[in-house]
C-alpha cells in the first residue's frame, strides 16, 4: 500500500515528481474499507504507476485538489464535487460506484427504531436525547447527515449536549459510538468493514437502510491543469479511464468482506 499520511493538509510538492506516481486524494470510506489497497498491486501491475493516497474527509480532500495538492480526487459528495468542477479546480468528474448510508445504534437501544423510517429515527433521537455521533468533518458522510437533519427537524442539533462531533474518519466515529452505546450515521461499506473487525458480532446494528434518499454515489475528478500548472493529469486520466472501465468496473463488483459487496459499480449506468 502507498498510503500518504499528513499531519496538515499541506503536501510537500515532491510527491509530484515522478512521472510514475499518482497522489491521490479521497475519503476515509475508500480507504477503511481496504479497496484502495487492494486496488493499488492491480494498478501497479497494470500500468506501472505508483498510486499515492490520503485519506480524509470529502470536504478536505477537495481542498487538496484546490490547493494543488493531489493530482485526482475519489469522492463522495455530488453537491460540492460540481461546485468544485464549475470553479474551475477539477476536469472529468465521472460516476464510479455507489453504496448505501445507514443508520447503526447499539444494540441495548436498537429496538427503539424498530418500525420507523429515517425521518422517524432522527426525529426520536432528538426527542428522547440520543447519543449521536457526527464526523463532524465535512465530509460526505457528515454532509449527507446534516441534510437529513435541517429536512427532519429544521437544522443541525450542533448545539445540543447529546450530539458530538468527533471530527475524525468513519471507523473513529463508529468506535466512538460503539463505546458510549450511541448512534452514528455511516456509509455501508464502512460498516460492513466495521463488522468484520468484531468477528461478525458487532455492538452497533443497522436500525435504518433503504430509504429513497440514502443512495451514496461515488466520482474521480481530474484536478484541472489549468488552475494547477503540475498535476499529473495525464496518470489522473488514466486512473479514470480504468477505473470506470471494464477491469476497473468488475474489481469493485468483485470487492466484498464477508461475502458481502461493500459497493456497486455504476460508471455506465448512473445518469
């Protein structure tokens, strides 16, 4: 695994020097699940390219890409990512994968959502005080929850005592929930990988999927060479062309824990 680790989100400008790297910036879901590292030998392989990654929040990682910092972003907030084209920061923003967000509560708790839709769920948790626990890092995921938030109850309870904001990646927020036998909000894939971490016999359960609203989409942009004079566009391009092909396509379909798919090609499909 190439795997970037930052302490700010400043990368030093050598990582763009050879022509055989591609520093990649992407969200945490990418990463906790290992399909970044499973995909980084078959690229290799494939093409020769070092793949370079950090994993961060969707909001910070657009924030390399603006700052010149990443040569290709993969990520997973549809509203922000067109924001960031339009700006001029990003080229070639193409559809890759969806997975699904659930809601996951402990167990001892789990039964007090039973019957009820998402609006029902977030609806009770306010009423009755839950523990919840946000990313609080706008990310994808946290972007996502808080727009369920201002539907259901008008706007994000960031004010309230029983709503914490960890402010770290998805399996963090889910430990720490896990810990004070809460509530989180998180992306399938994550969860599933959360699973498999307590040998299939996880604390914190799905108590809501399947809402209309709940879909997860996953996209590549191509950090634009005209706003950052260095990037790689040619390795990002490359890296877009296989993973939204046909090889790129089945991997993903093929990637499971469990047995279980953490995420569902669509680069043909979603309009």
């Amino acid at each position: 695994m190439k795997k970037l680790i930052l302490s700010s989100l400043v990368v030093a400008s050598a990582v763009f020097a050879a022509d055989s790297d591609l520093v990649m910036a992407t969200t945490t879901s990418t990463d906790n699940t290992g399909l970044l590292d499973a995909i980084y030998p078959a690229y290799k392989a494939e093409t020769g390219v070092d793949l370079k990654w950090t994993a961060v929040g969707t909001g910070a990682a657009l924030k390399l890409g603006e700052n010149c910092d990443a040569d290709i972003l993969f990520v997973h907030s549809p509203k922000v990512e067109k924001e960031f084209v339009e700006k001029g920061f990003g080229v070639e923003r193409k559809a890759v994968m969806y997975n699904d967000f659930v809601l996951i509560a402990d167990k001892s708790i789990a039964p007090k959502f039973q019957g009820k839709d998402i609006k029902g769920s977030f609806e009770m948790i306010k009423a009755e005080g839950i523990k919840f626990f946000s990313r609080g890092d706008t990310s994808g995921t946290h972007n996502k929850e808080k727009s369920i938030w201002k539907k259901v109850v008008g706007e994000v309870p960031e004010k309230d005592a029983w709503y914490a904001q960890t402010g770290q990646g998805m399996l963090a927020t889910i430990n720490a929930a896990a810990e004070q036998k809460g509530v989180t909000f998180t992306d399938r894939g994550t969860y599933i990988k959360y699973e498999a971490n307590m040998k299939n016999d996880p604390s914190l359960v799905i108590v809501n999927e399947g809402d209309d609203d709940l879909k997860n989409f996953y996209s590549v942009i191509a950090v634009n060479p005209k706003h950052c004079a260095k990037t790689d566009v040619e390795n990002a391009n490359k890296f877009i062309e296989w993973i939204t092909g046909e090889k790129g396509q089945k991997f993903i379909a093929d990637f499971k824990l469990m047995n279980k798919p953490l995420f569902t090609p669509d680069a043909t499909t979603r309009k």
